[in-house]
C-alpha cells in the first residue's frame, strides 16, 4: 500500500464517517418528532422534557458535522466531494431544525396538558405521522443516492400542506366555537405550523439530493399547496 | 508581479465578492422585512405583492453563493479562509430564512386587508422595527468582523422575545373578547411568530461571526425569554 492509497482510503473514511454521523443525526430527529407526536397524546410531561433536553444532542452532533466538513474541505476535495461536503453542511442544518421543531412541540404538549384534554389531536397526529414518513424517506434517498425516491418526497409535500390547511381551518372553527379552547387552540396552530415547516425541510433535503447527484442541473418544477397564509378571514 | 501573488491576489478577491454578495442579500432581506411592515400599516395588497416577488432575487443571490462557496473551496483554502466560507453559507441561509419570513408578513397583510382595519398592529410594527435593527447590527458586525457588536446583537434578542410574549398574549386576549375577530389575529399572531424566527436568525448570523472571528472557542452564555410556548392556558 503506498502512501497515497493511504491518504485516498482516509479522505474516502472521513467522507463516510460525515455521512453516517448526518444520518444519524436525521433518525434522532425523525425519533425526536415521534416520541413528540406521542406524549402529545399520551399527556406525559416527564416524557414531553426528556425530549426537550434530547435536543442538545442533536446540536451537538450538528457541531461535530461542522467540524468534520472543515477538516474535509481543508484538503481541497474535487467537484464531486465538494458537493458531499455542502450536502452534508446543509442537509445537517435542516435536520437540526427539524430537532427544533420537534422539541417544540413537546414543549407545547406540556402547556396543553394545564386545561382538559381536546378531540383535535387526533390531526395533529395524522399530520405528524405524514411528516415522520417524508424525514425517513428523505433520508434513504440521501444514504442511497436515490434521486427518483427524493422527486417523490418532493411531490408529497402537497399531502402535508393540504391536511394542514384543513387541520388549520378546523382548529379556528373550534375556537370561535369555544373561546375558552383559544389558547390551547393556539398551541396546536402552531405544533401544526411546526409539522408543515418541518415537511418543507424534508423537502429542503430532498433538494439537496437532487444538488449532490446530478451537481447544477436545474430541478423539475414542483406544485407547492399551503393556502392558510391568505385564507380569507370568515 | 509574480504567478503566486496573481493567484493569492484572485483569491482575496473572490473572498471580497462572497462577502459582498452575503451583504447585499442580508440588506435585501432588512429592506424586504421593513417594506413588509410598511404595507401591514398601509394596507396595500399591490406593494405586498411585490415584496412577494421581490423573494425570488434573495432566492438567486442565495444561489449564487453557493455556487461561488464551491469554486473558493475547491481551491483548498487556509483554516482562517475555510471559516469565511462556511460563515458565508451559513449566513447567506439564515438571510434566505429571513426574507422568506419577510414575504410571509406581506403576504398575510394581503389576507388582513380582507377585514376591517385592527388596532393591534401598531405593536407588530414596534416588534418588526427591533428585528430589522438587530439585522442592520449583525451584517454590520459581519462586514466589519465585530465580535463586540455581534455580542450585544445576540443578548438584545430577549428584548425581541419579551416584545413578542406581550403582543401574543395582548392578541389572544383580542381573541377572547371578539370571535369575529380570531381569524385576522390568528395571522397577526403568525406574522409576529415571524418577526421573533427573524430574530433568531440574526442571532445565528451574530453567532457566526463569532466562529469567523474566535474559531472552534466556545461561546459566552446567554438568557433566552421565550416564555409563550409554556403560556398557561388563559
């Protein structure tokens, strides 16, 4: 084995490592927002501040990624590498988000349970089990370089932005109904937000696929749904 | 002039124009976020559109120095040149995220304009001008490599928070009082949700200043008042 085989079969070792450590970190966010969709409904705050404080080590590994592209980059990789590299960087941010968002959601299920329980959690749920599908999904296409499983995220974004609106516009009706359910009401509009947005970073990733297998070419268009931001005032 | 200083030279330059390409995407996006707070007072869905459009020109800048991150990468730069580059992409996406919230502002001011004027919109002002400072600060701690001002950029973030707590629970009040008025404030409470992401963007970008300035030291600490996502049900 010569001293350049050596140096290649490290920098190949390193690359690998970069990308296991982002997997990882994208199956302990897709695990954070299931464990969250669940103390949801089982109205478990013990469980709902355990995944809270499993956020930090979402960042931490996010900060071990920086630190592993730095040393990555510093070797000056080719074109192909590079785009290894910027994948990861952005891929690890966006799963790092999503952590956020899970968190939050366990953080508000904790504020749910000070009032009796409400019937529209069962939505929450179901938009919730969508999302968790398109992180894991998005995250085989990344380990598989699998573009036409990544366009199929994608496109299912619409599925996402549809049962949100509807999740949206049944929760305003509950609370012009009820103005005691307002503030928890409240709540669950904005753990659906969090779920909707954490849809647009599967779909973040999934571009970020697209980028790192087929470089500059541009990406097919894509139908985007999410009318709740000019939904009429009724 | 000899081949090395040609090279060293081209570099910088390149370096320069990341730098300047990043600032001028970060004042689009300040000037995107007052033009949207602007059109909210004014009520004019024809100048909310075209902030709407206005998006897409961050978009491609966002692009573009991507594109310029992987050919300076790709020439193996120097530790203190590799944090340039990664502050770079990471500021250009926090700068991307705001001016997307930016938009949405504009673009749920076109939904509020379907009602009645509402009195509350006043404090979303007030809310909005604290982030577009704290933006104007931290591009200005970036371009001038200003730890001290990037500091105070990250503590004056729980001003913003505290800002945000009082206009969420003054519109769930509103709420209360006047179901006709739920669906109006339900996007005032989305818009101001907004302007305090907005807020944590720039603490990223203050943060990452930090990186580009200090390396791998860690942080000093620092309080966050976000308390309305534990907000006892009313």
């Amino acid at each position: 084995m010569t001293m350049h085989d050596h140096i290649v079969k490290s920098y190949d070792d390193e690359q690998r490592r970069l990308l296991d450590e982002t997997l990882r970190m994208g199956e302990m966010a897709a695990s954070q927002l299931e464990a969250a969709l669940d103390v949801v409904q089982r109205r478990d705050d013990k469980a709902a501040e355990r995944i809270i404080a499993n956020d930090e080590a979402i960042d931490a590994l996010e900060q071990e990624i920086s630190h592993d592209v730095m040393k990555l980059a510093l070797r000056g990789p080719m074109a192909r590498d590079l785009r290894e590299i910027l994948a990861a960087i952005r891929i690890a941010s966006d799963i790092e988000r999503v952590g956020d968002y899970a968190a939050n959601v366990a953080k508000r299920s904790t504020a749910l349970n000070l009032a009796p329980p409400l019937p529209h959690v069962a939505g929450l749920h179901a938009l919730g089990t969508l999302a968790v599908a398109q992180l894991r999904d998005v995250l085989a296409a990344y380990r598989d370089n699998d573009v036409e499983l990544a366009q199929r995220v994608r496109a299912r974004d619409a599925e996402i932005d549809t049962a949100y609106t509807g999740l949206f516009r049944e929760l305003l009706t509950y609370m012009m109904e009820d103005a005691r359910s307002i503030t928890a009401c409240t709540h669950l509009l904005f753990m659906a937000k969090n779920i909707e947005r954490i849809g647009d970073h599967a779909t973040n990733i999934a571009e970020n696929v697209w980028f790192l297998v087929k470089g500059e070419q541009p990406l097919p268009p894509r139908e985007k749904r999410d009318d709740t931001n000019t939904a009429s005032p009724v």
